[in-house]
C-alpha cells in the first residue's frame, strides 16, 4: 500500500510537466503542479506514520485528507473522495487482499462518479478508472493471477485514458471549450492512469 | 416572523443561520465576508473558507478548511454555505461528507451567487429567517441589481405581474418565495399608498426594521419608493435596501403591493406609519440633541487662555491623527470613585448557579436582569451627575446630550431583545452587549449619516453599562477625547481603554519613555514634551492632535481640522477594517502569508492574543512564572500553565521562550552574585546553562505539553554555536529522561527548536546557527541595544538606538538570509514588528513571522496585506544602503506614497 502512494508520488512527479502540458490545452494549466504538491506533502505525511497491514484504512485516510487540503483544484477533492471511500471500504480490515484492493477501488470510483456527476465518455478520470476496475474484478473472477489481473488493470486504463482524446470534455474546466476540447487527452484520465500503473507495479509484482 | 406583530425585534437570542462562504481566494472570501458582515451584524456567524494554506499555491479550495469554517459558523439554526466556481463545489460537497451525519442534515450548499447571494443571505439570517429561507433569500439575491440595470421593469418582471402592477418591479420576495403565483382572479391588483413621513429622523433604523417585519407577515410583494429624492422603488422586505432609500423627514414615499394579501399588507404599512411606527412619542432628544461625535467642537465659551488654532509643539511618539475634546485625567477621575455594585452580589451567585446549571449556560434571568437593572440605574446616576457637572459650567447644549443618553438607557428596543436573551439563560453581560451591538450594527449600515454618528453615544451608554455589570470602577476616562495628562507614567497608560481614549498628550516627558512605548502599544496617537501650557486647556476644548509629528492644535478652525482629517482619512477606515479581520490570515498583495503571532508574558496575555485572533503565541515569556513564586516553580506547575496556555490558544503555535533572567532581575530562591553589568553578565541561556538543573526542569515540562500541543522552543541570548549544542544536548536529555520514564514526548525533530537573536554575534553567525536550529526570532529591542551599546533606559542616550537604522537592519538581513538559505524560517518578536513603517522593510528581509503585542495584532496584519513581498524586497535592498534610521524611515514613506 505505501509503496503504491510512493510510486504514485514519483511518477506525478515524473510526469508533472507533462500533466501541465495537457491542462494547459484544455483547462487551467495546474493539474501537474497541484498534483505534485499535493503527492509531494502525502508521502512526507505517510513517510511520518507507522504503516503496516491494520492501518491501511487509516493510511488511505491521511492520503485522502492530505489531498484534500494541499491540491486546491478540482482534482483534490476528486482524488480525496477516492481514497476516502477506499478508505471506507477498507476500515476494519486486519488484511487487504486483492479482491479487497479491488472492491476498495470500485467503492472509490462510484464515489468519484457521484462526487463529480461524471459517466464514462465525459472525458474525465472515471474514463480510466472505471475500465481499470472492470478489468481488475473481471481478471480476478476469472482465476487470474494477481500479477496478470493488475496488468490487465493497467492496460484498460491506458486505453481509457487514450480514448479521452477524441471525447468532449463535459465536466470541469475543459467543459467551457466544448467542442474545441476534442483532440486533446484529459489530463486528469492520464493521472489517474498514472495511478493504475503504479498500484499495478505495487500490487502486481 | 410568523407571529404579525408590528412591535418586536427580530428574534434576539434564537439561533441564526451561519455563513460560510468558499473560495478559491482567501482574498475574495474574506472580502465577501466583510460585505456580508456590514449587514448582518453581529448575531450571524460568517466564515470565510478561502484559499490554500500553502503559501507558494494559496489559490484553491480546501475541503478540510470548509469544514472548520462550518463548524466556526456552526448555528442550531443550521449553516448555509455559498461557493464560487469549480473545485469550490467539489471541496463543499466533500466537506458535507466529512462532516458528522447530525450536522450533514443541517448544513445546505447554495448555488447562489457568491457576493450577492452572502449579502441577502446575511440579511435573511440575521432577520431570523430558517435556513431554507436564507437560502432562498440568497438565490433571489441578483434580482435587486437586475432590476437595477435594465431600463425598464417588463424585462426583469414577469410581463403578466408587471402588467397587473402597473410599475412594480419584481422583488426578492422573502415571505411569499415559495407562494405561488397570484391567479388572475385572486385580487392581486397593485394598489398604492403614499405616506409622508413624519419621523424625525425619517425611516431610521427602528422604524424600517418595523416596515420590513410588517410587510413579511403577508403574503405580497410589496416596493417602497421615495418620490422625494427619486429613489427606489426597492423591495420594502429588506431592511438594508428600505435604508437606501434615505428617507428622511418630510419625504413622501409611495408603497405598492401585490400579491394574495396585497390589500392586507399595504393597510398594514399605512397603519404602521400612522402609528409613528411604534416609536416612542415622548420627547425625541433626537431632534435637537447635538451629536456627541469627536470632532464636534465643544463649549469654548468656558474661558480659553489659549487663542483658538494655537499649535503646541513636542515630540511625537505614537503616530496617528486624533481629534476630539479634551480630557483632562485628574478631573474626569473625580467622578469616579463608585464602588463595587448592586448588581455584584448578584454575580457571584450567578457564577454559582453557571455551575449549577444543567446546560451548562444557564444564567438565572431573575437574578441578571435585577443586575442588569442595577447597572442601567447606576449608569443613569452616572450621566445625571456628569449632565449637572456640564450644566454647570454652563454649557446647556451639551447637557442634552446626556438627555439622549438617559433615554437610550431607558430604550425598549435596548432592553427588549437584553430582556429576552437573558430569559434565556444568557448573562447580563452578554445579552447588554449583544443588544447594544446588534443596535449599533443596524446604525451602522444606514445611509444616514446623522443616524450612524449617533452609534458613539449608544456605544459609549453600551460600555458604561458593562462596566458596571462586570464590577468595574469606572474607567478614569469616560467620554470620548483627548487625555490630557502631566506626564506619560505606565500606570496611567495601562488604564487608558483605546475605544475611548482618541489620542493622549503630555506636558512634559521625552519620546524614549515606557509610557510613549506603552501608548505606542496600545495604538493610541500620542506626543509628548508640549509644555505647561497643555495643562491649563480647558476640559472639553476641542484638540488635534498628531502623534507622527508631535503637534497639538487648540481649538482648530474647521480648515485645520478638514486638512487633518483628510491626512488622517485612511486610518480610521483602516483601523476599523484591521480590526475586524484581526482573526483573519495575514497575506499579502502577492499572496505570501505571514503569521501575526502575539508576544505573551502571562496567561491573560494568551487569551487576549487567541481573543484578538493572533495567528498565535511568537514569545511566550516564561518569566512570569519565575517571578511571581516564592520557590522554584516545579515541573508540574510549569506544565500545568504552559498546557493552559497551548489549550487557550486552541492548536496555534505556541514558541516557548526558556527563562531569561539577569542580575537585574534577581530570583528570591535563587541566589547570584551581584553583576556590575547586568545586561552583560549571565544572563538568558547563558543562565540556563550554568543552572543546568533549572532549565531541565523548564524543557520537561515545556516536552510533556509539547507531545499533545504545537509547542516551540525559544533559548534567549544566545551568542556561539556552542551554547546551541549544549542547549540541544540537555533537550536530548529531558526527552530520554521522560521516554525512559514512560511519558509521552514528541519525536525528535518534531518540536521546532529555534535561537533569539539579539546578540550581534548570533546575528553575524547565524549561517552556523542555522545548521542547528529550526527557527531564529529577532529581538530587536535587544539586538539594538547591544549593537550600539546603548542602555535604552537611559535617557542621554537612548536616542542613539533605533531599530531602524541600517546597522540594525543589515544584521537582520544576515540572520535571514542564513535562516532562508538553510531552510529555516525567520520571525522577529521585538518591538520594531509592531512598527507599521517597519513591516514591508522586514518582510523585504525575508521575515515571514510577527510577533507583536497583543492589541497591535489587527494594524500589524492590515500592514501586511498592504505589503507585497516582491516590492518589499526591493524596498528593504534601498534601505540598507542608506545612512540613517531617518533616512529608512523616509523612504518607508517615500514607498508608502509611491505605493499607495
């Protein structure tokens, strides 16, 4: 679980300019630096308390409410309310299994749904990780190997991510260019995949 | 509201909705806020939830910080929170969801828009409107400016209302907004009255609160026009926008309605108006009653020995321009000596049945409102005397305005709404003072200048009334003026109360006095060394005075004092503003924030600074624990204080400053040989170190609160690195003392440990001190005594010293750049933060903390938001290159002026 937010951390801050780059097409060209700060402030928060199995849900908390206080745009909130309900989902479980890593996702990401009254196709981060979490139930039910399950989580969501570039955008900032939305990838799909990718190097190895 | 009733007051002392307003910018929020709060008075709790608290990115939405604004603003009633765009949304929906299932029920988000909506929101709550209706009141809250800007009412109003009604515009209706629409047989055809208005001071704030009361007992739209000035028409269920029309005596004003009961309503109206609107029909002092504002001159017939328009001239030592009579302190102190009340006894008895009580607050209502009775009695023995006193001397004119005084004592619109609060169980206190505020806001707000000057004599009755509730002796000065005194003494100073006290000038004495700092604390405009002649000014002769050059104008001509207002015009609005956004974050233009903590040297100091809203406690100076005790304070005692101190200032910082004590302060249980030198000598850590015993016990106990509390440490007078590492070693001590002992301490490196500078030395070696420490304080007093070796107490010399010249400002610019360069942060706890001109020079340094006395915290904040770090910068660069302090302090201004 640490090792997923810490490789999360790293690789928003890999990808901090890229993830500008894209908000500064379609939105307000913040997304990378508020998503680097407020990843930034987690890791120094998770790297304070003592991690272990039985406070996954408490660590899922602090990440929630770190977010929720130091991103400042809508992503805060949006990734606040994701870790929130992982967090929910997670409260009072001495040991996180993958189907539980799974279920804690899918509480997450009906929980951004409603938060930000997103649907898949409104060019939003729910167009990655909703595939993603499909695709991660659907590998695990079908006996695979949590190796195999997470990669497939991966490559659902880079492909969600990837379909955002020809939608318009219907939420958020991008939702003022309307058409002239379409062509660019959503910023927040692509730090969502980045999130995907990193629990799926955490969770799958 | 739902009783018809043309008489009462909104309901006092029911809870009203609170307001929470979120935004991107902690900048637009608060300035929402202060908007909302010109009309909501002081019953209705409105918060602002605006920006980061990150101070590179301050823009953006805080969920967590909405929350703590709800639970700020929380209310019975329930709490309304407007947004501005985007992630605000989010964060507010995401606060809901933190927030516990009971509150969650009672907590609404408005889509209304952001100023507007707070504005009529403010105004709703404050009328004792549900938090439905607040709601629904803050989304019509546009509806007032687009019938302002369109040209003509059919394009804001329906066409079909506005073709019954003839001219009626469309209103944010309050009482019929969720009535339907009248059908076209109902009678709903608009009829107009038209009143004129005999009321002496026109529709003033009792009368319109009646109007708008009345008009929200029925189920109609009703419009107020005044076809006097031409304004209007407003909706008449507004009681801020009934105040825009500016209705005077002898105005005619044209009521229309509409609606299911318009008929009702508009004979309502007609009713109320033929009544007076419920005012009293006595005697109305009001009338001929001068104003007994500051600036009006007062009787000068009394036998001056001065010529009018003569200008004293001494030394300025607290800057500022105030104007008002004079008040001599000897004979306003003859007045004085009532002793503990009727109402005291009582008191006591009260304290005992708050312990008593169930709830937890429930005061007896018999028992205050004897004591409240008792109070307002006295307060009229009071002014009756001071009236026979002024009448005496021959001044009739004045003595009538202890007439309007004695009738607002006798106010039921005062002793009403007190009267039911403290049937509620509320104190007298506390339900005088609210009413009284809630009166004067309402004054406040209104147009009417005349009726707003009027909010000096409520307030100055308001705090008489106090005075005597809390036991007080009366204060030495009651009337608002000008303290005339011999000589500044502290003692004297101590007892002047800044609300009262416009400005003190002395006879005699130089700048460099504890008085003139005293007084300079307090933010009160002072000057000193005017000559005897100060003295023989009559009582009441109006004075002007300015505390930035050391003047005293007698009896100015009105040009003189035009001219001095208009020099003076910023600072009242300025310090009014600071003032209620005291407990706000500092931030400056470019959104840098700097903390504005207080400095504290006893535990009624920590509650003045959290009461004050200080960002928290810069130097807490232990000392006073040391002094006042017979034996060595132990652990414990100490733990017990300090843990009171961080609990009063409720999770703000606290920077523990360890005991600093010299020769000159001798300890009854601590013997030391006597120093030649004491200011040299073993002083500060130097102490601690040499009493390792002592100040083991100091940092046990300041550990123990620290592992529950955001504690600092503070070691003083620190001149090498090595006293640093000694230092550190014996906090490395008391922690694994206390962990082997079981007790719970805070991580190494958890709690800040930072040094004062106020040595040269730590100054010129602070990129080694650095390294060691968390933080640096800048004691400038000390720091500038030390760096030209001047004893400040010492009159022949202590002009040599001042904190603001360049050889002081160059080793603060030292210590920074070493604090910045490491990482650390910088603060200055001596008197040059607390100096207005010296802020944006120390910020420019790099300086991101304040530590001030309390009552400077509000000016200190409003400098800084005045400030901008980039300017700042560039302005402290100049300043180092220059020659003297005068020469800083010209180029502050030179900057203020250029800036500003």
């Amino acid at each position: 679980m640490v090792a997923w937010i810490q490789e999360f951390g790293v690789l928003i801050g890999k990808n901090k300019e890229y993830l500008t780059d894209l908000d500064s097409a379609i939105g307000d060209a913040d997304h990378g630096i508020n998503m680097d700060r407020g990843m930034r402030s987690v890791i120094e928060k998770i790297g304070e308390s003592v991690g272990g199995d039985g406070e996954v849900a408490t660590l899922l908390k602090t990440v929630a409410m770190t977010l929720i206080s130091t991103v400042g745009g809508a992503a805060g909130p949006l990734y606040g309310t994701l870790f929130l309900a992982m967090a929910k989902a997670t409260s009072g479980h001495e040991h996180v299994d993958q189907r539980d890593w799974a279920a804690a996702l899918q509480a997450g990401v009906d929980a951004v749904k409603a938060r930000g009254r997103a649907e898949r196709g409104d060019k939003t981060m729910v167009d990655t990780l909703e595939p993603a979490v499909a695709a991660l139930v659907g590998a695990l039910n079908d006996g695979a190997s949590s190796a195999d399950a997470w990669r497939a989580a991966e490559s659902a969501a880079e492909k969600g991510m990837a379909a955002t570039v020809p939608l318009v955008a219907h939420r958020g900032r991008a939702s003022y260019l309307g058409e002239r939305s379409v062509g660019h990838q959503d910023p927040g799909a692509t730090s969502a995949w980045l999130l995907i990718k990193a629990a799926a190097g955490a969770f799958g190895s | 509201m739902d009783s018809p009733s043309t008489e009462t007051a909104p309901p006092e002392g029911s809870p009203l909705v609170g307001i929470v307003v979120v935004s991107h910018s902690a900048r637009l929020a608060e300035g929402v806020v202060e908007l909302a709060r010109q009309v909501a008075g002081p019953g209705v709790a409105i918060v602002a939830a605006g920006g980061l608290d990150q101070p590179d990115h301050p823009l953006g939405t805080d969920a967590a910080l909405v929350v703590r604004s709800v639970a700020a603003a929380w209310s019975e009633a329930g709490v309304l929170v407007l947004m501005d765009l985007g992630s605000a949304v989010l964060s507010a929906e995401t606060a809901l969801e933190l927030l516990g299932e009971e509150r969650r029920s009672r907590v609404l988000l408005c889509p209304a828009p952001l100023v507007e909506g707070a504005v009529a929101a403010a105004v709703a709550a404050r009328l004792g409107a549900p938090l439905e209706k607040v709601a629904s009141e803050a989304m019509a809250g546009l509806t007032g400016k687009q019938a302002q800007l369109s040209p003509g009412p059919e394009q804001t109003a329906g066409a079909a209302e506005s073709e019954r009604s003839g001219a009626l515009q469309e209103t944010g209706e309050f009482a019929s907004s969720e009535g339907p629409e009248p059908s076209p047989g109902e009678s709903s055809v608009a009829d107009g009255a038209e009143l004129s208005i005999t009321e002496p001071l026109g529709l003033h704030a009792r009368p319109a609160a009646r109007l708008v009361e009345t008009v929200g007992n029925f189920d109609a739209t009703v419009t107020l026009e005044n076809l006097t000035s031409g304004k209007g028409p407003v909706p008449a269920n507004s009681l801020s926008m009934v105040a825009t029309l500016g209705v005077r005596q002898g105005d005619r004003v044209l009521v229309r309605a509409s609606g299911p009961q318009a008929a009702q309503a508009l004979q309502a109206v007609v009713d109320l108006a033929a009544a007076g609107f419920g005012e009293p029909s006595a005697p109305r002092p009001t009338e001929s009653a001068p104003v007994a504002s500051d600036t009006r001159p007062l009787a000068t017939s009394a036998g001056l020995t001065i010529a009018p328009g003569e200008v004293l001239r001494g030394f300025g030592v607290s800057p500022g321009i105030a104007s008002g009579p004079a008040r001599h302190l000897q004979s306003a102190a003859a007045g004085l000596s009532r002793d503990a009340l009727p109402g005291l006894a009582a008191s006591q008895s009260s304290k005992s049945a708050l312990t008593d009580s169930p709830t937890g607050h429930g005061f007896d209502p018999e028992v205050e409102w004897a004591r409240l009775q008792a109070a307002i009695e006295s307060t009229a023995l009071d002014v009756a005397s001071e009236r026979k006193r002024v009448l005496a001397a021959g001044a009739s004119d004045e003595a009538q305005i202890f007439d309007a005084h004695l009738l607002l004592l006798r106010d039921e619109a005062l002793l009403g709404p007190a009267r039911s609060m403290v049937d509620q169980g509320r104190s007298a206190l506390d339900a005088w003072e609210s009413s009284v505020a809630t009166m004067a806001e309402r004054w406040r707000e209104l147009s009417d200048a005349y009726q707003r000057e009027r909010v000096h004599d409520l307030e100055s009755i308001g705090a008489q009334v106090s005075a005597h509730l809390r036991g007080e002796r009366r204060a030495a000065v009651l009337e608002p003026g000008i303290v005339v005194v011999a000589e500044l003494t502290p003692a004297e100073v101590a007892g002047f109360d800044p609300a009262v006290v416009s400005g003190v000038g002395a006879a005699f004495g130089g700048p460099t006095s504890h008085g003139a700092i005293l007084v300079r604390a307090l933010g009160i405009p002072a000057a000193v060394g005017l000559g005897e002649q100060l003295l023989s000014v009559p009582e009441g002769t109006p004075l002007l005075l300015d505390g930035s050059a050391g003047t005293v104008c007698i009896d100015p001509s009105p040009s003189e004092h035009g001219s001095a207002v208009e020099r003076a015009q910023h600072r009242p609005d300025g310090d009014d503003r600071a003032r209620r956004m005291a407990a706000e974050p500092a931030v400056t233009i470019d959104g840098t924030r700097i903390e504005v903590a207080a400095n504290a040297g006893s535990i009624e100091d920590a509650e003045r600074a959290a009461a004050i809203g200080a960002d928290g406690i810069g130097l807490l100076r232990t000392e006073f624990i040391f002094m006042d005790a017979e034996a060595m304070p132990t652990e414990a005692q100490q733990e017990a204080v300090y843990r009171r101190i961080a609990e009063t200032l409720a999770g703000r910082p606290v920077v523990v400053r360890t005991l600093d004590v010299g020769a000159d302060k001798p300890l009854p249980y601590l013997s030391r040989p006597p120093e030649a030198n004491p200011q040299l000598g073993q002083r500060g850590l130097r102490l601690g170190l040499a009493r390792p015993d002592l100040l083991l016990a100091q940092l046990r106990a300041v550990l123990r609160v620290a592992a529950d509390h955001p504690l600092k440490l503070m070691f003083p007078m620190v001149a090498t690195e090595a006293e640093v590492a000694s230092a550190m070693e014996l906090v490395e001590q008391a922690r694994s003392e206390l962990h082997s002992e079981g007790v719970a301490v805070p991580d190494k490196g958890s709690m800040q440990v930072g040094v004062m500078i106020e040595v040269p030395a730590a100054a010129l070696g602070a990129r080694t001190l650095a390294k060691s420490v968390d933080f640096f304080s800048v004691g400038t007093n000390d720091l500038t005594q030390y760096t030209f070796a001047v004893d400040r107490d010492l009159a022949s010399v202590a002009s040599l010293a001042d904190a603001m010249h360049p050889a002081v400002l160059r080793l603060i610019d030292l210590a920074a750049r070493a604090a910045l360069a490491a990482g650390r942060w910088i603060g200055v706890c001596g008197e040059l933060a607390a100096d207005p001109a010296a802020v944006p020079v120390l910020i420019g340094l790099g300086v991101r903390e304040l530590s001030v006395s309390p009552p400077s915290v509000a000016a200190v904040k409003q400098a800084v938001r005045e400030a901008d770090v980039t300017s700042c910068a560039e302005l402290a660069a100049r300043v180092l290159e220059l020659p003297s302090a005068a020469a800083v302090r010209a180029e502050v201004a030179r900057n203020r002026s250029r800036t500003g």
